[in-house]
C-alpha cells in the first residue's frame, strides 16, 4: 500500500496460460490479514478497526485460488491435469 493512493485495489492471478481476476470473496480476507500483522503490537485496536480474519483463512484462501486454477485449467498440487 503507497501512501496517498487510497483504500480501492483490484488483484489478478497471472499464469502462462492467461490472467483470471481475484476472487471478490478473497479480497476482505486479504485485507483483514494485512490489516492484523501491520498493527503494531503495541496499538489498542479500535472501533473502526477491520475484524480479525478468520481461524481458517488460509484454507479459505487455498480453496478459493484452486477455483481459479481450476478455472484456468491448470493443475494444483494432488492433481493430474
């Protein structure tokens, strides 16, 4: 994040085989990860803080990007393709 650019961001997974945009549900799980390991540990949390990300996010995260692999036709990990 650059100062001054403002909050609005888009993502795209980019492969060999094309570009896919970032799935809209992985893109808060994103932000509340970002926003908990940039907190100094010494911040008290306040009211407009983003909520913590859930205890699974990374699962969360790995099953949506495997949707997008899928998408695109490229084989994840376990997978022939």
């Amino acid at each position: 994040m650059a100062a001054g650019v403002g909050y609005a961001w888009d993502a795209y997974l980019v492969t060999s085989r094309g570009s896919v945009p970032m799935d809209k549900n992985m893109k808060p799980i994103i932000d509340q990860v970002w926003a908990k390991s940039n907190r100094s540990p010494f911040d008290k949390r306040e009211e407009d803080d983003l909520p913590e990300p859930p205890d699974d996010w990374r699962k969360q995260m790995h099953t949506m990007a495997a949707a997008m692999f899928q998408q695109l036709g490229i084989a994840t990990k376990g997978e022939v393709g």
